[in-house]
C-alpha cells in the first residue's frame, strides 16, 4: 500500500506534508535501527522506490532529517548520517554518559560531575521533547511507565551518592563504565 491511500477508503492523498513527515519519521527509525551501517542513506530515487513514495516527498523528509541534525547532505556526495545525533540519541552521550566521566578527568569532585550532566540532560531533554510533541510522536503513557521509576531512580541514586565517600563514587562509576563493555565488544 502506498503512503497515500488508508485501508477500507477510497484514495484520499495525505497532504504532502504530512506524508514528507510520516517518511522522516520511518526514516529515522531505520537510521535509528542500523539499517544504513556505512553511514550513507541511498539516493533519493531508490528511498522513493522502497517507500512507495515520490522523490520531491522524499527530498522534504530528507530536509526535515538534516533540520533535526541527524543527516547531513552534500550534491554529489550523498546524504550522510551524523553518528553523533544518532549515537547521542540511542545512548544518551553527550549527556551523563559522556559528560560524568570526562568532568570527572578534568578534576571535578565526583558528586558535582553528575549534577552537571543532569542538568545538561534537562535542557538536552527538553529541546528534544518540544520537537517530538510538536510532530505529535510522544506516547505519554510511556512516558510516565518509563520516566516515574526513573525518576524514583535518581532520587535514590542521589541519596545514596551523598552518604558514600568520593573514591568509592569514583570506583563506583568506573565499575558501572567497564560493566557493559563485554557485551558490547561481542554483541557489535
């Protein structure tokens, strides 16, 4: 079925629009996936091709992508995927966990690392959010499913950290660095 007809109704195209923004949004979950390994999306006639789509719907999708940062694209070159927004938004780096550690190196005390990156986390997180809802992509009741024992998480974590003395945090975060990294390595 192609991206302009419903089940059970006559043709009724979606405004393209909406449709650039429904093949954004199946793009990014491919991106977001690991579909395109080498990091190239394929040309705009092929995309159109394997989504059912036009080219001009694909090329406003595409400009939709590059507005969010998560591709870039270059005539003559392609359209490339920006590894940082993608593992930035898979892993959260760039938040705490990229930002504790590195705070940590630079010599700040092992408690406040955190509280910055948490506080970087806030406003990262909020930019993000205003752009999902604005495209009407948040699911809220996951969000509260997923966020409360989060939430209920980081008050306890924070309790805890406060009565532990600064070399166990340190051990502790080097521990909890060094945890995932086999998996990692042989899941890859």
């Amino acid at each position: 079925m192609r991206d302009d007809q419903s089940p059970g109704r006559e043709r009724q195209p979606l405004p393209r629009a909406e449709r650039a923004r429904r093949i954004a949004d199946t793009l990014r979950q491919r991106i977001t996936s690991g579909l395109y390994e080498d990091g190239m999306l394929p040309d705009e006639r092929a995309l159109g091709h394997v989504l059912g789509t036009t080219r001009n719907t694909v090329r406003e999708a595409l400009g939709l992508l590059r507005d969010e940062g998560l591709i870039t694209r270059r005539r003559g070159i392609g359209t490339r995927i920006v590894t940082v927004a993608v593992a930035a938004g898979l892993f959260g780096l760039g938040g705490p966990m990229l930002s504790v550690p590195l705070l940590v190196v630079c010599g700040l005390p092992v408690l406040s690392a955190p509280a910055a990156a948490q506080a970087q986390s806030v406003v990262i997180a909020s930019v993000g959010t205003i752009g999902y809802v604005q495209h009407g992509s948040v699911d809220w009741t996951l969000a509260a499913v997923v966020g409360v024992p989060e939430l209920v998480g980081v008050i306890v974590g924070w309790r805890i950290a406060r009565s532990v003395p600064d070399r166990r945090l340190k051990y502790a975060l080097v521990g909890m660095l060094l945890a995932p990294a086999p998996y990692l390595a042989f899941h890859s």
